[in-house]
C-alpha cells in the first residue's frame, strides 16, 4: 500500500471507518496489555528536520512582574522563549482521536487558525494513514509513522519514517521501523500541499488549535487503496 480517494469528513460516506478504527482499538489495548507475538524492534531516530517550527511564548515570571520602566519612561519590550513544536516522538492511536473521533464527521473546527503558508510548518510531526476508510477493498488498516517536511514552496519533501502498521482483519501489528524512509517530493499550493514517491501525499488543510498544529488529506496509493492521512505535533 502506500487514486479514487474518499473527502474527508464527509459523515456518512466514512461511517465505515470507525468500525475499522473501533476494531484497531481494540488491537492497541489488547497489545498494552498482552506481550505481542512479534518480537519489538528497536526504534530507529526520525529524520531530522531541515528546519524547525517555532512559536513565541512570554514567559509566566514576566506576566507575573511588570517590567520596570527604562530612564527614558518607555517599557522595554518583553523578551521572549522560543519553543519548538517539531517532534520526533513516536505515535499512538491516542494522538489521533481529535480526527478518527471527530474531524473526519465534521471537518476542521470552526475556531481553528488556518495556516495558509509553509512557513511555520517545517520540522517532523506524528502521521496516521488510514488505508481503506469505506471498508470497500477488505484492506483496512492503520499505519503510525513520523513525518519530516522539509524545503519551501515551490520545492518541498516530505521523509516517511515508518513506524507500526496495525491490519484490522489480520488482528495482528507489524514493526516498521526497519523499512526504509520514504521520500515524497513537491510543491505547496492553494494553501496545502501535494508530493510524490510511492503514491501521492495530499495534505489540503493546515490549522492550529490550543497550542497544537494539525493537517489532513489524503494519500493515492500505488495499488489504488484510498488512504487517509492525519498529521499533529507536538
């Protein structure tokens, strides 16, 4: 796995899905809780991000005491702490119940931030791809993996570190993280992006929310399974 694809949040047309994902569930609790048959693999580092995204956060001891006034009268202002939302932490199925349980019924929250540039974008986040949503190939399965974006817009890439793949009729998860990255390159347009490898990467909609950045799209795959894709970091 990894054209014919399914909108996400379009309600009905994906009820399917969360039978899928209930059934995943089910396999993520049942290996917390039981040893998994297959032997874990030592996680590999996520590719390094070219560039990282930063956000500027005042820090809480200059909330809590005005500044003090120069000679001149003015107030300095405030410096500042940069803080990193890249991540290379590796994914659950837990960072992703905002989109299996919410946004891929009803879309992007009304009171998200729109980012409509690449900007603050760059730098590795946690993925999910759904392969299957409608349950229309009897292919249904979850993938966990990490996700490095990399460049500017006319020249972008997107590096696929895989991680777990979780089958639904299978009822068994599989090690990744021995494959070999994935390389996706492209463009951002329109306010998203699309890049191609081993399929097409359509990531359509970039937002953030209470501290938290977010996209969604879709992925056409090279056997023609529709694919859902979700991104969050930090």
């Amino acid at each position: 796995m990894r054209d014919n694809i399914p909108s996400a949040g379009r309600g009905n047309k994906i009820l399917p899905a969360i039978l899928i994902a209930a059934n995943l569930l089910m396999l993520v609790i049942g290996v917390l809780t039981i040893p998994p048959n297959l032997p874990s693999a030592a996680v590999k580092e996520s590719p390094a991000p070219r560039t990282e995204q930063t956000v500027l956060v005042t820090p809480a001891s200059e909330k809590e005491t005005p500044p003090a006034a120069t000679e001149s009268g003015s107030i300095p202002a405030p410096e500042v702490t940069v803080v990193s939302l890249s991540t290379e932490e590796r994914p659950d199925l837990e960072d992703f119940l905002w989109y299996t349980e919410d946004v891929v019924y009803d879309g992007v929250p009304s009171d998200a931030n729109i980012i409509d540039n690449i900007g603050p974008l760059t730098g590795s986040w946690k993925a999910l791809i759904i392969y299957d949503p409608n349950n229309e190939y009897d292919a249904g399965a979850m993938e966990f993996l990490n996700v490095a974006l990399a460049g500017a817009a006319e020249s972008l890439s997107l590096t696929l570190d895989w991680y777990q793949i979780f089958w639904a009729n299978e009822g068994e998860r599989f090690d990744e993280t021995d494959m070999e990255d994935g390389v996706f390159l492209g463009k951002w347009e329109n306010g998203g992006l699309w890049a191609s490898g081993a399929g097409t990467i359509r990531l359509t909609q970039f937002y953030e929310q209470s501290g938290k950045q977010y996209a969604i799209g879709t992925m056409d795959t090279p056997d023609g399974i529709p694919a859902l894709v979700a991104l969050v970091r930090p």
